[in-house]
C-alpha cells in the first residue's frame, strides 16, 4: 500500500496533496499543465524531497518531515517510466531492459532470468536483439516498461506514458498497456491530461489544479457527480454551480448562481441521494450538469414547456462527428453559447441538419432551452 501526504513550494507555486493507494491498483493524476502532476511523480521517486509530510510504501518509509527520514531515489522500490521512454539507442532491447539490473550487479544468470521473464509478459519475444529504431512507439513503450519492472519495484509510475504515441498507436497499446498494469499487481501511479485515459486506466482518479486536489473518486464519480467546470468540460457537461433556493416538489429543486451583479437559476431534478430521507437544505451549495445533447437551440423565443430558458450570442460551432457539409442526422456540431451571467459557455450538441436549418452563425442570438427533468443536481 501507498501512503502519502505531502507539501512542497516551487517559487509561487505549492503542491499540497493527500492519498492511498492498494497493491494491484492504477491511481491517475489527471491535470493540465503546471497541476503538479509530474511533481508528485518526482518526490514519489526521491528526485525532489517534499518540504513536509510523509511518503510510505508498503512497511517502508521513504520520507518524513518530523522523524527526519529521507530515503534516497536510489534505494526505493521505484520502477519509472518517463514520457519519450529514455531508451539507449545503440543498445539492443535485450540490453535496454538489463541496464539497471547489471548497474545494480546482479549475477549474469539473474539477468537473464528476470529480462526473459519481462520480454515474455510485455509480449516482447522475437524483439531481442532489435535497436529501439527499429520499434514502433509501442514497441518502444514497452520496452520502457520492462526495464522498469525487471527492477522487480513495488511502485510504479508512468509519466504521460501514451504522449509519445500518434493517435492511431494509442488507441492500439492502451489496451495492451492495461493488461500489463494488471498483471504486474503492484501499485500504480500514472499521470496524463487525457480524461479518456483517466477513465480507462484509473480505479481511482485524482484531478489536480493548481497543486491541489479539486476532485478525487473514482470514475462514475467524475460522470456522474464533477465537482467543477474543468471536469465537467472534459466529461462533456455544461456545468452550474450555485446554492439551492427552493423546492418546486419532492425532487425538483431551483439552484440559484450568480456572476458579477447578475443572479440566474436553474430548475434540476435532485439525483438520488444516499440517504433518501435527508434531503439538502436550502442554501446548501450544489451542482448541476446538463447532457449538452438534450439542450434544443431556437431562432426566437419559443413557446416551450422546457423549465429552463436562456438567450446567448454563438461563439463556436464545432463539428465533432460525420462527414461535414453533409446536412445528414449523422453528423453532429457543437454549438457553444455565451449567456449573460454565466462564466462558462452553455454547449449544446445538435444534428447539422438542425443548425442548417436553424442558419446557425457564429455571433449570432439565440434561444436555448432545456428541461428540468434533463438536469442533473447534487450537493456539493
């Protein structure tokens, strides 16, 4: 098991982050640039020692403020995989994966037992004596990752592991990578942008911002419950955060947000709670998301039952599926407006045969509406 809570400053910017995880289990740090993602893979590893906190890996302690405990990179049970993979171009893939078990002397015999082993489990065999040249960026990976688990580590952690990979050779080794990851049954951290790596790697998911933790759960928890814009945005969410301003029924509730000197609302379904006699009191804070494909878009203000009304000028349409120009009920555009009031755009997903003959423009007003049976509100 994989225990750490930790604090490190970096100029202006400060890393705070707590979390556990089991043997057999990927942990995906998943952030943009400049979250902290790659900095708590280095003082994981004992490349950067954290300013506080405590770091330990099974009974092994590797690092703590108040008893003083600073194991070096060196003697940890790391193995680590960086991003473009660090392989010895003049060396065979046999000699890449042997590097760090003869750096560490062990006997001839050892090597070879322990190099067979990993070029089997990472489906290497008949690749021996290849250059890395010679490979494909997935072979390359894995070549990579053997070298990191012929260490034989208890923890593992995968930097950006797919962000050398073209799009089409992704698709291809993810699957791959995932059989690896749990057939090794150690601890795993992995660290990405992509959120649909996230969701295929990750039994739990850290999201990071800033250093910190703005969300941590598992993968229907970022689906079903995001707790920001950001994530909602890489789900595919449009996103309200306000406070709950009344009850219209048993479930359907009015949440009330606000930007600058202007209050909006949106009429949501409460989604099940998990204890169904308490029920969030008024003025609790809560989300609410809304699938951007249940959002109809009009020309004027219509005469609609929808509970939900709001008018916005287009700033982006974006095909996103089908072959565009084609006008057929295949192909899909999303249409992002700005609404007075909300700090995010409102997406809605529509045919493009709908937003032709809507003669949908970009910087165009336009009516969008949905109903409250199709959003979505959580406490948060």
């Amino acid at each position: 098991m994989l225990q750490a809570s930790v604090t490190r400053r970096l100029n202006s910017f400060q890393l705070q982050m707590q979390f556990n995880a089991q043997a057999g289990e990927t942990l995906v740090l998943l952030g943009e640039s400049g979250s902290g993602k790659t900095t708590m893979l280095r003082l994981l590893a004992g490349l950067l020692t954290p300013d506080s906190g405590h770091i330990e890996l099974g009974s092994v302690c590797y690092f703590d403020s108040e008893q003083h405990i600073v194991l070096p990179a060196q003697e940890r049970a790391i193995g680590m995989v960086f991003q473009d993979y660090i392989l010895f171009p003049h060396l065979s893939v046999f000699e890449n994966i042997a590097f760090g078990l003869q750096a560490q002397h062990h006997s001839r015999l050892q090597v070879q037992q322990r190099v067979d082993e990993v070029i089997e489990r990472v489906h290497l065999s008949g690749l021996e004596r290849r250059k890395p040249g010679q490979l494909s960026g997935g072979q390359q990976q894995r070549v990579a990752i053997a070298r990191a688990l012929a260490l034989q580590p208890q923890l593992l952690l995968l930097d950006e592991p797919m962000a050398a990979l073209d799009v089409q050779t992704r698709r291809e080794v993810r699957q791959e990578l995932r059989q690896i990851l749990r057939e090794a049954n150690i601890v795993t951290v992995l660290v990405t942008h992509h959120y649909l790596e996230a969701l295929l790697f990750g039994q739990q998911i850290l999201v990071l911002d800033q250093g910190q933790v703005i969300q941590q759960g598992t993968q229907r928890d970022l689906l079903e419950y995001p707790r920001s814009s950001y994530i909602a945005e890489l789900v595919g969410m449009n996103f309200f955060q306000g406070r709950i301003r009344a009850y219209e029924a048993e479930q359907t509730c009015i949440i009330q947000f606000s930007s600058g000197t202007q209050n909006m609302e949106v009429v949501a379904t409460l989604k099940e709670q998990p204890d169904p006699g308490q029920k969030a009191a008024i003025g609790t804070e809560a989300c609410v998301i809304v699938d951007p494909r249940n959002i109809t878009l009009y020309q004027s203000q219509p005469e609609s039952s929808a509970r939900n009304l709001f008018q916005g000028q287009i700033i982006q349409i974006l095909p996103i599926s089908g072959a565009a120009g084609s006008h057929s009920e295949g192909s899909r555009l999303r249409v992002s407006l700005f609404i007075s009031g909300n700090t995010t755009p409102l997406t809605a997903e529509i045919s493009e045969a709908s937003a032709a003959r809507l003669n949908l423009q970009e910087g165009q007003q336009i009516f969008a509406a949905f109903k409250a049976s199709e959003a979505s509100a959580y406490s948060s």
